[in-house]
C-alpha cells in the first residue's frame, strides 16, 4: 500500500501492483512534484502509470483529468481499483496500451504528461521521440528516468530541457515543446 501525500485525498491509501518488477515513485518525489507543479485544473496523462500513484496524487492537487497508460493487465485492473477507492472515476480515463504507440495514435493533447518507464530497456529514448505529439504550446512533459538514462541535449528534437532535480540515481526532467 501507497499514500497519496498532498492535496484533498492526502492519507488515503492506494494499492499496488502485485508484481515484484514495478517499481514506485518515492513520496519524496512525489511531495515535490507537488510542490513544483500546479496542476489546478489541468488535463493530465500518467504514462507507464504502474498503480497511478502519481496520477492520483495530480488529481488530489486539482487535476481535471488524467488519462492513465499502462500496458500491464495488473496495472490496469490496480488503477481501475484505486480509481474506485478513492471515488474518482469520473476524473479518469484508463488505457492498456504500450506507451510508444499511445503517443502515436492519441489524437488530443494534454496540458502535463509524467512518464516513469521501466529504467535501462530504451523505453525513455522512444517516448522522448514521440511525446511531442501530445503536447501543445505550454505543455509540460515530466520525465522520471535513471541518470544512466539521462538524455544529452542534442539527442533531443522537438523538446527542451526546462528544469531538472536529482534524487539520488533518479532524475525528473522538465521538458517544454519547442
């Protein structure tokens, strides 16, 4: 079990995912996360959400709506799950659907896109490629990755690196379109 820390649903519990290979975003992380974006009103999407717990925790700090993206059965039914517990269902859309081809076949585009793909499969470089897509003008894309996994600067169209945090081997990227 997770907490959401911040916002209206702060203290509620969230399950996880029973599979040994998802791996969490700390509390730590996630506090700031808070602390760092506004996310009052916005229209959101978790990508590689594992059991939402950052999805949740934009919609207890006034998200509008995220559309989480998993494309793991357990993650999804886990999100469905947490999504009823907490009494969300009307602020969010679930899609099975690997990451890469949801960024090529989603038609709208989202005011905050968070990504944390699984560390060192190549995952971080495709969704870097595609996530502009689903991006507009004042979009914000954040990344969570490995510092192993860290993008160098001209490997990257269509983005630019707006801010960075490091927390220990994990690193948040703040990107915005160009």
């Amino acid at each position: 079990m997770l907490k959401i820390e911040t916002g209206e649903l702060r203290g509620r519990t969230i399950e996880t995912v029973p599979d040994p290979r998802t791996r969490y975003s700390s509390a730590i992380l996630r506090r700031s996360l808070a602390n760092m974006v506004d996310f009052q009103g916005k229209i959101c999407a978790d990508i590689c959400a594992g059991s939402g717990s950052v999805g949740f925790e934009m919609i207890s700090n006034g998200a509008a709506h995220v559309t989480f993206v998993d494309t793991s059965k357990l993650s999804v039914a886990t999100i469905k799950k947490n999504a009823i517990n907490l009494g969300v269902e009307n602020k969010v859309d679930i899609k099975k659907i690997d990451a890469r081809r949801f960024l090529e076949t989603h038609a709208g585009v989202f005011d905050i896109i968070y990504s944390d793909p699984p560390y060192e499969l190549g995952i971080v470089r495709d969704i870097l490629e595609k996530v502009h897509m689903v991006m507009d003008e004042g979009s914000l894309f954040i990344l969570q990755c490995s510092k192993r996994e860290r993008p160098k600067e001209n490997e990257i169209s269509n983005l630019k690196i707006a801010k960075e945090k490091d927390y220990g081997d994990t690193l948040l990227l703040f990107f915005e379109k160009l």
